[in-house]
C-alpha cells in the first residue's frame, strides 16, 4: 500500500497550471515539521513537493496561500528524468487525492490580508494544533467550500 498523510502549511503560493489537455493541476510544496527532533534544539522541517489534479487543484489554487494549515492526502511517486547533461535526477512528489483546509474562512481571510512579507509566523497555540479537535468543525466548513466552487467550461 502507498499512502501518505501530510499536516503542514504550505510553503508558498500554489502553482496553477493547465495541461494542453485542458486539465487543472497545482504543484505546492508543504511545510510539516517532524515530532522529534534533536533535544535543546529548533524543530527540523521538511519541505514537501506535492501535486493536485482537477478539482483538487482547483480548490487548492482558488481557496489557499502561502501559510495555508492543509492535511493532504494521497500517494508517493518517484519518477528518474534525465538533465541536459545526460545525469540522472530522481524526482519525488506527493500526488494528492484529498486536500482539507484545517483553518475557518476567517483566519484564511485575515492571513490573505497580511500575507504581503515573505515569512509567516506560527504561533505558539498554533504549533500543538490537533486536527481531532477541529475536525469536527472542518468538514461543515469544507463541504461549504466544495458546494461554492463554479466551473469556467459552465
């Protein structure tokens, strides 16, 4: 079995682009920092590429930004590309099947508003968040997000 499940924020801004097929994907990268660490020292980070497709991406690319609380799930796939100099370069990314926003509207809104620097701070509240707590409160919230989502071929 090949799954993964990601909490984390994201990184950056996610990409939006359109395959010639016309098909919506977005390329983002999520933050997750690992629950153990070295003692008396910064928690170590890892910085996660992942892509969506269709309404995925769509929801993604419409709903989140930089510094977005997400849970992504979905599956790892590795692929091996060559350089223009014939090297090898392995390539690793998350393809999500399930993207949840773990934030209401209103945080999301205000971070849109602040969002004009180049770092995002985590607060102390916000470094132990347990999606247990919020999810009951998220899936009310999310199937509000999936019902206002309008389509540009409609």
């Amino acid at each position: 079995m090949n799954k993964v499940i990601l909490i984390g924020r994201l990184a950056s801004k996610p990409y939006k682009g359109i395959t010639s097929s016309n098909i919506e994907y977005s390329r983002f990268t999520i933050v997750v920092t690992r629950p153990f660490g070295p003692a008396n020292s910064d928690p170590i980070s890892d910085f996660i590429p992942c892509i969506a497709w269709r309404t995925n991406a769509t929801f993604i690319n419409k709903y989140m930004d930089k510094g977005s609380l997400i849970s992504v799930e979905g599956s790892f796939q590795s692929s091996r590309l060559t350089d223009q100099n014939g090297q090898p370069i392995n390539n690793y990314v998350v393809s999500a099947d399930r993207i949840q926003s773990l934030e209401t509207r209103e945080v999301t809104e205000n971070r849109r508003k602040n969002n004009t620097s180049k770092e995002f701070n985590i607060s102390e509240e916000e470094k132990h968040f347990s999606p247990a707590k919020e999810q009951e409160n998220q899936d009310d919230e999310i199937d509000q997000v999936y019902d206002s989502l309008t389509w540009d071929n409609e």
